[in-house]
C-alpha cells in the first residue's frame, strides 16, 4: 500500500491510476484528517446497468401480473426470511 499526497496524486495521475490497475493499493491522503482510497470499478460496479435494469423491469412486469406478496408485520418478513 502506498499513501500519497493529492499533491503528488495530481502530479502524477497517470502512474498511480495504472498502478492501481495492476492490483497496488493507493491512498491519497488529504489533510491530516481525510484520506481516499483509489478503487477501480467495472460495469458491475455500476448500480443502474443493463443487468439492474432488467431487474428492475422484470419486477414491474411482476407486480402488474399481481406476482407478489405483501407485509403487515416484520413477523411476516421474519417468517419468509426463515429467521
């Protein structure tokens, strides 16, 4: 893991963006009280992707053919949960 300054995070963005896609861990460090880690993401990172959507879809289709369930109680949602 390497702590950098925004500083040095602005300087040299391309190097440290690269070393985070080959799997290092970067922190950039922001005053003496703040710190962000680099993270790469991908699509399913991402929570509206074409997967998600297509959930969404489905479960709309769902409630308008009247598939689903409703709850009066956290016991309900308890028991369905098997807990």
């Amino acid at each position: 893991m390497v702590i950098i300054s925004s500083r040095e995070f602005r300087q040299h963005q391309k190097e440290y963006f690269e070393r985070v896609d080959n799997g290092e861990h970067i922190i950039v460090q922001r005053g003496k009280d703040k710190a962000y880690a680099l993270t790469p993401i991908t699509p399913n990172d991402m929570y509206f992707n074409a997967g998600m959507l297509k959930r969404l879809k489905d479960s709309l289709e769902q409630i308008e053919n009247g598939e689903y369930q409703e709850f009066s109680s956290s016991k309900d949602i308890s028991e369905l949960l098997g807990l």
